[in-house]
C-alpha cells in the first residue's frame, strides 16, 4: 500500500513540474487587452431613431435633466458613452470590470469600441485604454452608472496604481431622469425595458446580465473566445441603447407637451418644475385637460404665482372631479381664509373636505380627519369674531 501512495505522489510531483515548466514566464504573458471596434454611420438606426438625431440636440440640456453640474457648456463630441461587464453583482474591490465598452461621435461617424481582459493580468490595459479614451471627453453618460460602474473603475485603477480618471467628468447617469420621465407609465425603467417600450427595440437570443459573470470565469478556464461572443454583443447594444434614451430624454425636454402618454406628459411637466421652468411645465399640464394630478400642480403653481383666482379655479374643479380625495378642498380653505379673507367660503370647503373623508374613511387618517375637525373649529371661532 505504502508502494502504490508512493507512485501516487511521484506522479502528482511530475504532473506539477511538467505544469509549472510548460506555464508562460511573465516575459510571455501578452499584457495587451483585446481591442473590437465598431464605426456606425450616423443615419444608423437605433430602434425608432437614427443616431445623428442626437447630433442636432443641445448636450447641455441632457446635463439639465440629469441634474449635473458643468460650468461650461458641453458639445456632444464631449460625451463618452460608457458601461461595463463585470465579474460580480456587487462593488466591492475583488470584483473586476472584465470588458469595458464606450461610444462616442467622431467627424460623421459614432464609433464604438469594446476593451476585453482575456485574463487577469490585462486589467491593467484595458483601464489604460478605456482612461486614454476618457482623457478627450468631458463628459459621461452611462445607465446606472454613477452608483455602479464608475465605483467598480474607480477601485480597480486604485489597485493598478493607476489615476481615477473619472475624478471630475461630468457624471450624466440617465436611469435617475428616465425613471423620472417613465416611471408613472412603465413597471420597470431597466435599460431593456426601455429598449422594447420606448425605442422599439427587440433583442434576439440576448444573453441575461446575471449570467455573465459566470460565463467570464469559464472563458478563463476554458480559453474559449466563442463564450464571451453574447457578452460582446450585449455589451455593444446596450451602448448603442444609450444613444437612444439619450435623445428621446432631450426630445422630452423639448416637446414634452407633444409626448404620446398622459402620464410620460404629466412626468415631463414635473421635471419641469423641479428644473424651475414652471412655464414650460404649465404647458404640459395645460394638454392633459382635467387630469386630477395636472389640476393639482397647476393649482399649487398658480398659488406660488399668488394668481389667488386662477389657483380657486384649477383646485375647483378637482373638488368636483374627486368624491373622496380632500385635497383639493383643503387648499380652497387655505386660500380663501388667509388671500382672500372669506371665512365663509373657507368653512364650506372645510365642511366638504369632512364630508369626503367620512364618507371614504380609508382616505383619511385619524390626524388628518383631527387636523380638518381643528381647522373647523378654529375658522367658526374666527367667524363668530367677525
């Protein structure tokens, strides 16, 4: 028994010295990444539109609705289009971005380029070369990438010895404004789910990003370039994708009252608001007729506005059009007690707000329904005064 263990070990010995001779000595290793490049025409359709309808958008204004600092004005030859396939979910410093993919316009053309680690020791590169492109453009737009991507780059250039060369680029992330603008409308604001809802996009035998990770370590182990061909491929649409949302956002911005959905409308003339166009807002609200939440914002604007009459219009007819929200009631006795002084009027809006929430009491907490019996009682003791 002790012959046989020893023949075991000889041959588990030579097995690792044949191993350790054939392995490539540091000076073999190839430290380059791989390199795949793509140039799109700019009549290239994405979806429902063509890649040069971005290059007659204003830049700056997708840095607006993305709500990113820039003291100068950006061109969209500025812009790197940017994301990454990584090795993990999460964005802890073990978790490595294998493939890095970025897009921008160049002269008449909107050129692509994907950079792949074909193994550990070409992380390096593949940061030098997404860094090098990083160092012509001011800007970068990404999908989640300024809570994602941009950490994973950051942390790994901080291992390599490398400069976080992201540091102070303008970030424009645009899942925060899509989310803004679609999210009343759509149950999910993910890049695919824009792809197929608002850019018309289909993906065929698309691969799930869950499954890239995985797919990476057996590359690795098997040395099998045909595994990573989906990633690739995933990784140029969801570029391409960017380039899409990113011009229907600025259209938005542009024609939000000509959008095709109430509530994508309704959204646009709320980014309005929280941008301080209340004009352009009023505007989309003013399509959507007597859509209770356009009613309410225009109400509460004509009350910032101090149009006293106008915002008793607009919170009128809501009261008529809702049975149990009080809301708008609550607002006509705010206004007619303190602008106009009609204690009168104040009261009967404080009475149907009562009889609204006795009526539906799942609309009504306890404090709010206290809060209505106290704003009664204080303008019948303010009336008696009178």
């Amino acid at each position: 028994m002790i012959s046989n263990l020893q023949k075991k070990l000889a041959a588990i010995s030579k097995e690792m010295q044949s191993s350790a001779e054939n392995a490539p000595h540091a000076d073999e290793l190839d430290f380059s990444c791989s390199v795949y490049e793509n140039s799109y025409d700019t009549d290239y359709s994405v979806g429902n539109i063509k890649i040069n309808s971005l290059l007659t958008q204003d830049a700056n204004i997708l840095a607006d609705i993305c709500f990113a600092e820039h003291d100068e004005k950006i061109n969209i030859s500025d812009i790197l289009f940017f994301d990454t396939e990584t090795t993990g979910l999460g964005t802890g410093a073990s978790i490595l971005a294998f493939l890095i993919g970025v897009g921008y316009f160049e002269s008449d053309k909107f050129i692509l380029k994907q950079f792949l680690m074909n193994d550990y020791h070409q992380e390096s590169s593949i940061l030098k070369n997404f860094n090098d492109l990083l160092a012509r453009h001011r800007a970068i737009v990404s999908y989640n990438g300024k809570s994602y991507d941009t950490h994973i780059v950051n942390s790994r250039s901080i291992i390599n010895s490398l400069p976080r060369m992201m540091e102070g680029k303008t970030q424009l992330d645009l899942l925060h404004s899509a989310r803004r603008l679609y999210k009343r409308r759509l149950e999910s604001c993910s890049l695919s789910s824009l792809e197929k809802e608002i850019l018309g996009i289909h993906r065929i035998d698309d691969i799930p990003g869950s499954e890239i990770p995985e797919i990476f370590f057996n590359y690795i182990k098997y040395k099998d370039k045909s595994m990573l061909e989906k990633v690739i491929e995933h990784n140029r649409q969801d570029i391409l994708s960017m380039v899409g949302v990113a011009s229907k956002l600025i259209d938005a911005f542009d024609n939000g009252e000509a959008l095709g959905h109430r509530e994508d409308i309704f959204s646009q003339g709320m980014i309005f608001e929280k941008l301080n166009f209340p004009q352009k807002a009023i505007l989309c609200y003013n399509v959507l007729g007597n859509y209770p939440p356009a009613l309410h914002r225009l109400g509460h604007i004509a009350k910032a506005d101090m149009k006293y009459a106008e915002a008793i219009e607009h919170f009128s007819t809501l009261s008529k059009l809702q049975k149990f929200d009080f809301s708008a009631d609550i607002e006509l006795a705010k206004i007619y007690e303190h602008k106009m002084n009609d204690c009168l009027k104040a009261i009967e809006h404080t009475n149907r707000a009562l009889e609204k929430a006795d009526s539906f009491l799942s609309s009504a907490s306890k404090d709010a329904m206290d809060e209505i019996k106290k704003r009664k009682h204080r303008l019948s003791e303010k009336l008696k005064k009178q």
